[in-house]
C-alpha cells in the first residue's frame, strides 16, 4: 500500500500543481519519518501563530505534537508513547522564539491532555480543531460519510484497504484532500491528508502541516480501533482472501 499510496498522492500533486493549485507541504517531510525530539527544531512558529496538532505512529511509537502559539509562552509540545501502550513515556516543551527545549512530566498547555488515549481520539475525530484557532484539518468526520456511504466516485480500493479522495465541493474533480486505511502484514495504517480548504473571506487556504494523522506498520490501539470501525463498511481484498 505505500508505494501505492506514494504513486497515488503524486499524481494528484502533479494535477494541482498543473492546475495552479498551491500546496504548503512545508513539514511534511518530518511527518512522514519518526518525530525524535531534536525534529521539534525544523518546525518554527507560524506567522499567523495558529495552531496545530497532528498524531504519528510508526512502527512500535506513537507521537502527538502540538502547536500552541496562542498564548504569551508560544511552544511546541512533543508527546512520546513508546510501544504503542496509550502511556505517556516522554513530555518535551520547545519554545521556538527562544530555541528552549524542557522535558517535563507534563506540560503547561491547555492543550495537553494526560488521557492520551483520548488526545489521539480527538485528533482522529477532529475535535482538536474545532474553535481552537487551527487550520481546517479534514478528519474522521469527513471520511465516516463518504465511507458510510460508499462513495464509488471517492474510493479506490488496494490489496490491504482503502484511498479515499475528498473533494472540493464548488470544483467537481478537484480533490482537497486524502484519506487513507487499512491493515499490511505490519501493522495498520491511516493518514489523514489536507491539501486545502476554502475559508469565504479569504477562498482556499493552505494548512502549513498537510498531515492530521500519519500511521503506518502499527499497532496502536487507538488505530486499530479506528481502521476497525472503517471495516465494518467493507472489508479490503486481502481479507477476503484470507477466508
């Protein structure tokens, strides 16, 4: 599937691109490799200073980094679960106006949460980005109606899940963003991918982290359980031919 997925994404980059559609993209190098603590150094403070929040899990970690520059201690919070076991293992501040970094226990923001099953629900759902002055981050909400409903139009199938293409809804063909799912001999995975969303002011705007969730070779629980439910829809290939 990741070949798949890369191939996948590509093309659709390439049709934007063609189509003059500027993508940011700006970190999604780092969202796509395993966040170590000295990463929180690429990423810098947004000049609008809206905040973000996205969820990694590869392999046996789990990572969720918050951006929270609302407030007068503008930081980046950087969360370790080692092994995937919904406990917090490490909690690091970085201050990007000061390149200052802390390991704590906890930290300060009011965005931290101690229930880190739950923090990684909120993301997944996303409920993190609903009026806490974040970009528009297409999320399970999005992706549970086109499942639900099956969308032919929207969903391509693979050997071990699922791509799932978002659509602008004043541009037919023009897709916002993709969704991905599903379960290889490695783990799960599911990424969660925004390109734009269109704000009336303003049109489109561009999220500087394109990726809410990026997971792959996984088996987080929080993951698990939500590839599961996405099942429950339909099943991939490599389930039926399992049986």
């Amino acid at each position: 599937m990741k070949r798949t997925f890369k191939i996948f994404t590509g093309i659709i980059l390439i049709v934007m691109a063609a189509a003059g559609i500027a993508t940011s993209g700006e970190y999604d190098g780092l969202q796509i490799k395993p966040v170590t603590i000295s990463a929180l150094k690429a990423l810098r403070l947004p000049k609008d200073n809206r905040n973000y929040f996205f969820l990694q899990a590869i392999g046996n970690d789990t990572c969720i980094v918050i951006g929270d520059f609302t407030t007068m201690d503008k930081r980046i919070v950087y969360i370790l679960d080692k092994n995937a076991d919904n406990t917090i293992d490490a909690v690091v501040d970085y201050y990007p106006e000061y390149k200052r970094m802390f390991v704590r226990k906890e930290s300060a923001s009011k965005f931290f949460n101690k229930d880190i099953a739950q923090l990684k629900r909120d993301i997944i759902s996303g409920k993190v980005f609903e009026g806490n002055f974040t970009d528009h981050m297409y999320s399970m909400k999005e992706l549970d109606s086109l499942v639900k409903n099956w969308d032919e139009a929207a969903i391509g199938h693979d050997v071990y899940g699922f791509n799932v293409s978002y659509y602008d809804i004043d541009t037919p063909g023009k897709v916002a963003g993709l969704f991905s799912y599903g379960k290889r001999p490695g783990g799960y995975y599911l990424q969660f991918i925004t390109y734009f969303y269109k704000l009336r002011v303003v049109g489109e705007e561009y999220p500087k982290i394109n990726y809410a969730v990026y997971c792959k070779d996984t088996n987080d629980p929080v993951v698990k359980e939500t590839v599961e439910k996405l099942f429950q829809y339909r099943q991939p290939l490599s389930a039926m031919t399992s049986k």
